[in-house]
C-alpha cells in the first residue's frame, strides 16, 4: 500500500541502540546529524530498560512514527515493548544499525546507516511524495527458559543453531561483522549439502500445530517460523498456500534429494521432492506449540528451550504497521 505524507511536519521518535553494530563505530556521527533537527526525537540506549522508558516519553507524547536504529534483536525489543500494552500503536521505521539485519530486507531498506537517518529526517520535516507501508503479524512467544514472554518476527532451530554457532566462533571471532550472517548462511547450507556432522545434527521435536492433536516427535534439521517474507539474501523457503499468520517450514532428518531439492526451496519453488512424504513440509499457521531440549533464536537473539519446562509457545500477538523510507 502507499501513502502520501502530509504538508505537515511528521515528529519522529528515534532510539539508537548503542550496543548494535554500525552504532558502536558512527554513533558520534549520528548524533551529530539529529542534533540539526529537532523533529527527531533521539534517544541512545544501552539497556532494554531505556528503551522501555524511551516508548513510554514517545507515547506520552503520541508520536505518529518511531523510529529504531540497530539490529534484528532492537527491533524485537521494541515489538515486546509496543505489543505488551498496545495501546500505543505508531508507524515504524527500522534503519538498519546492527550486525545483523535480516528484516531490513523485507519490511526496510537497505543502505549505508547516516544516508537513511537523513531520510528519516526528511521526513520528520518535509512532504514526500511516496511512503510505502507495510503491515505485518508479530509472533508471541511463550516458555523460554528463563524468560517473560516477548515478540519477534522470525524463530528458527536445528540448523539455524549450528550456523550461528560457526559464525560466532570462525567469522566473528576474526573482525567480520555485517557480512557475518551471510556469509555464515552459505557456509551452513554448504555443510549441510555435503552432510558435515558439524552442521548436521538434528533436534528431535515434538509439535502440535494449531491446537490440533500433538505429532509424533521426530529428528528435525531445519525449522523455521516466520512474519518475514523474505530474509537474508532475499531468500523465501516457503511453498505452502494455505491460510494463517506465520510461514512454518521444516527439513526432516535424512529429507530426500536434499542437494537437488533444497536450493529451490529457498526461493519458495516447490521441486518433485518437496513434499511431506520426502521429508520437506511448508505450510501457514496461527500456533504453534513444540517441546524440545536445545537453543533456537528469535530474531538473533538466542534463547533455551526445555522440556522440562514445557513446550515454546507461538501465537499471533498483534499487528504492526512498517513504514519504509524511500529508494
């Protein structure tokens, strides 16, 4: 859908966490461009406690558009933040400032860090001609160990697990930051083509998809849950057409003709052994709920799961509204 601004000034609440990528080394720089404009409401946080003190002043003040300056983990702060109470429910723009930033590729842009803060400040204070919006369902999540229930747009285990494991510890580690995940992805996808034991061990998981009867547990590779529509590299690994909030996709265990088959559905192209039959399932869901011991992340951040503890849950918490800035 797109919009046109108004003639009118547009205030804008901006939180830069300083903790994030980009932000650690260009953060005096930042400030120093939002010090010229005072439409930009600019507040620097070092802790999730300052970010919810910062929506508290924005929506005291009931600023249309906030603005959050760092990584795919800010961005979830700030969705915990704005849905935890929802009764403040303004435009959001996400200006890619972390190490990771996955979800810029779908509700954002991309682009160097100082270039889209001038955007942003355009828009604070001037018309625009043409603001694209985009809606999106948030994901709830439930039972992680040790944790409150919080907000996200994108959940993964099994792989995923491994993948970030090898990128902290072999691309990290050696100063590589912004191509990290990237470059990390392809290493993992190639161990997995090539059956390293390394990126290959499964999870064994138990599932119960909209509140249906619970499944059978089974040795999973790959499971992901997600808002997003496309991820890093413009990847879209679902196929499914039913109806639901999130996209659900999972890679059995010893899935046939995986070197044949996985490369197409990470483009969301369903080959002739993309079917549940092989090992490959992809569908929409509303809930979901899955009982496993391990780790998983949502939206980089890494968390511990339990059985003990009982399943994760995954429901539809709420909707929010991105605003992208223009090309």
């Amino acid at each position: 859908m797109v919009v046109r601004a108004t003639p009118n000034a547009v205030p804008v609440g901006l939180i830069s966490n300083a903790n994030s990528g980009r932000n650690r080394k260009q953060l005096a720089a930042v400030e120093a461009l939002l010090a010229r404009h005072p439409h930009v409401h600019h507040v620097v946080t070092h802790r999730l406690e300052e970010l919810d003190l910062a929506l508290q002043d924005f929506a005291s003040q009931q600023l249309p558009v906030v603005a959050i300056n760092g990584g795919d983990g800010t961005l979830s702060q700030l969705l915990t933040g704005l849905l935890k109470h929802q009764a403040y429910k303004p435009l959001v723009v996400m200006v890619p400032g972390g190490t990771a930033n996955m979800h810029v590729e779908d509700i954002g842009r991309k682009g160097k860090l100082l270039k889209l803060l001038n955007q942003l400040c355009s828009l604070s204070e001037q018309t625009l001609p043409q603001l694209e919006q985009v809606s999106r369902p948030i994901m709830h999540i439930q039972g992680a160990t040790g944790h409150l229930p919080f907000y996200g747009m994108f959940f993964g285990t099994g792989i995923i697990m491994h993948g970030i494991e090898y990128t902290h510890a072999n691309i990290h580690s050696r100063g590589i930051n912004e191509s990290g995940p990237a470059l990390g992805m392809i290493r993992t996808l190639w161990g997995l083509l090539r059956k390293d034991p390394r990126f290959c061990s499964p999870f064994n998981i138990s599932l119960q998809l909209n509140q249906q009867e619970p499944e059978p547990a089974q040795d999973i590779s790959l499971l992901v849950v997600s808002s997003l529509e496309r991820l890093f590299l413009g990847l879209h690994p679902y196929w499914g057409s039913n109806e639901g909030a999130f996209h659900f996709t999972t890679v059995r265990d010893g899935a046939s003709k995986i070197l044949r088959t996985l490369p197409g559905l990470l483009r969301g192209r369903q080959g002739k052994y993309a079917s549940e039959e092989h090992g490959y399932r992809s569908q929409k869901i509303n809930q979901l709920a899955l009982a496993f011991d391990g780790s998983f992340t949502v939206d980089g951040e890494l968390y511990q799961a339990r059985r003990d503890n009982g399943p994760i849950q995954i429901s539809h918490g709420g909707d929010i509204t991105f605003l992208k800035l223009p090309l």
